[in-house]
C-alpha cells in the first residue's frame, strides 16, 4: 500500500472514531428506574463544556404528581437526593404544576414546597440517588 492510501486510510479510520467518540458525549440515554427503590445513578458526560448538568435538561421522561398542600407529593414524586456543600442531601421532586408565579405552573423538577427548580446543578461524574413512584424508561439527555 502506498503513503497516500495509509493516509487516507489512517484519517477514515481517525474520523470514525471521534464521531463515535462525540456521539457517546452529546446526546442522551435511555436507563430504567426501579418502582419504590432509591438507586444511584449519575451523568457521566452530559454538559461538559460548562462542567455541570441543569435536572430540568437533563432528567425527562417521569411520570409527575400534583402538587398539593399538605406536602404529600413527597412521598409519591420521582425524586432526586443530591449532596450538597453541608454534606447532606437536598432534595427534589418532579411535579406536574411547578410553581414559577401566582400564573405559571410548569412540569419539572421542584423543591420540597413546590417552587420549580430553574438552575439546579449536578457536576459531571457525580452520583445522585433517584426514586420514581412506578417502574419506568428515563431519558438522560442533554
């Protein structure tokens, strides 16, 4: 084989795997979340050009509840428990009517009195418990 055949050859070979490279940082990822049980998961690759991952891009695909004023959503909400700088967890939960204004009310993830969460942050590679009320396909994407 002559230099410019191993040439073009070496860069078909180059480019095939950064596109494969690429394509398993961007994009998202179908995993199935348990009905009842608190697993550990975590957003290996998801938004590494600002080193952090925003819940609301990049968890989907829940089955929310309403949200309702004795606080009983806590109990039947898909919920996340991040660690936080305290070295406890806070807490969220995926609500079908997120509180944004006395008009606004968005399906998404929420704090533990239903204000919906606009930029919450998990760091890349970090781990996160997540509960969803029923057995279900989540979508990690971002």
């Amino acid at each position: 084989m002559d230099y410019k055949k191993m040439l073009a050859v070496s860069a078909a070979l180059i480019g095939t795997a950064a596109m494969a490279v690429e394509s398993s940082v961007v994009g998202y990822a179908n995993d199935t979340v348990a009905q009842g049980k608190f697993v550990i998961k975590s957003l290996g690759f998801e938004g590494v050009a600002d080193g952090s991952t925003d819940v609301n891009d990049i968890l989907k695909g829940f089955t929310g509840v309403d949200f309702d004023e004795k606080l009983d959503f806590q109990k039947t909400a898909p919920q996340i428990q991040v660690l936080n700088s305290a070295g406890g967890y806070t807490r969220y939960f995926y609500l079908n009517d997120g509180y944004v204004d006395d008009v606004t009310f968005v399906e998404g993830w929420c704090d533990s009195v239903g204000n919906l969460v606009s930029d919450t942050t998990i760091g890349v590679g970090a781990g996160f418990w997540i509960k969803s009320g029923n057995a279900m396909k989540a979508t990690f994407n971002k």
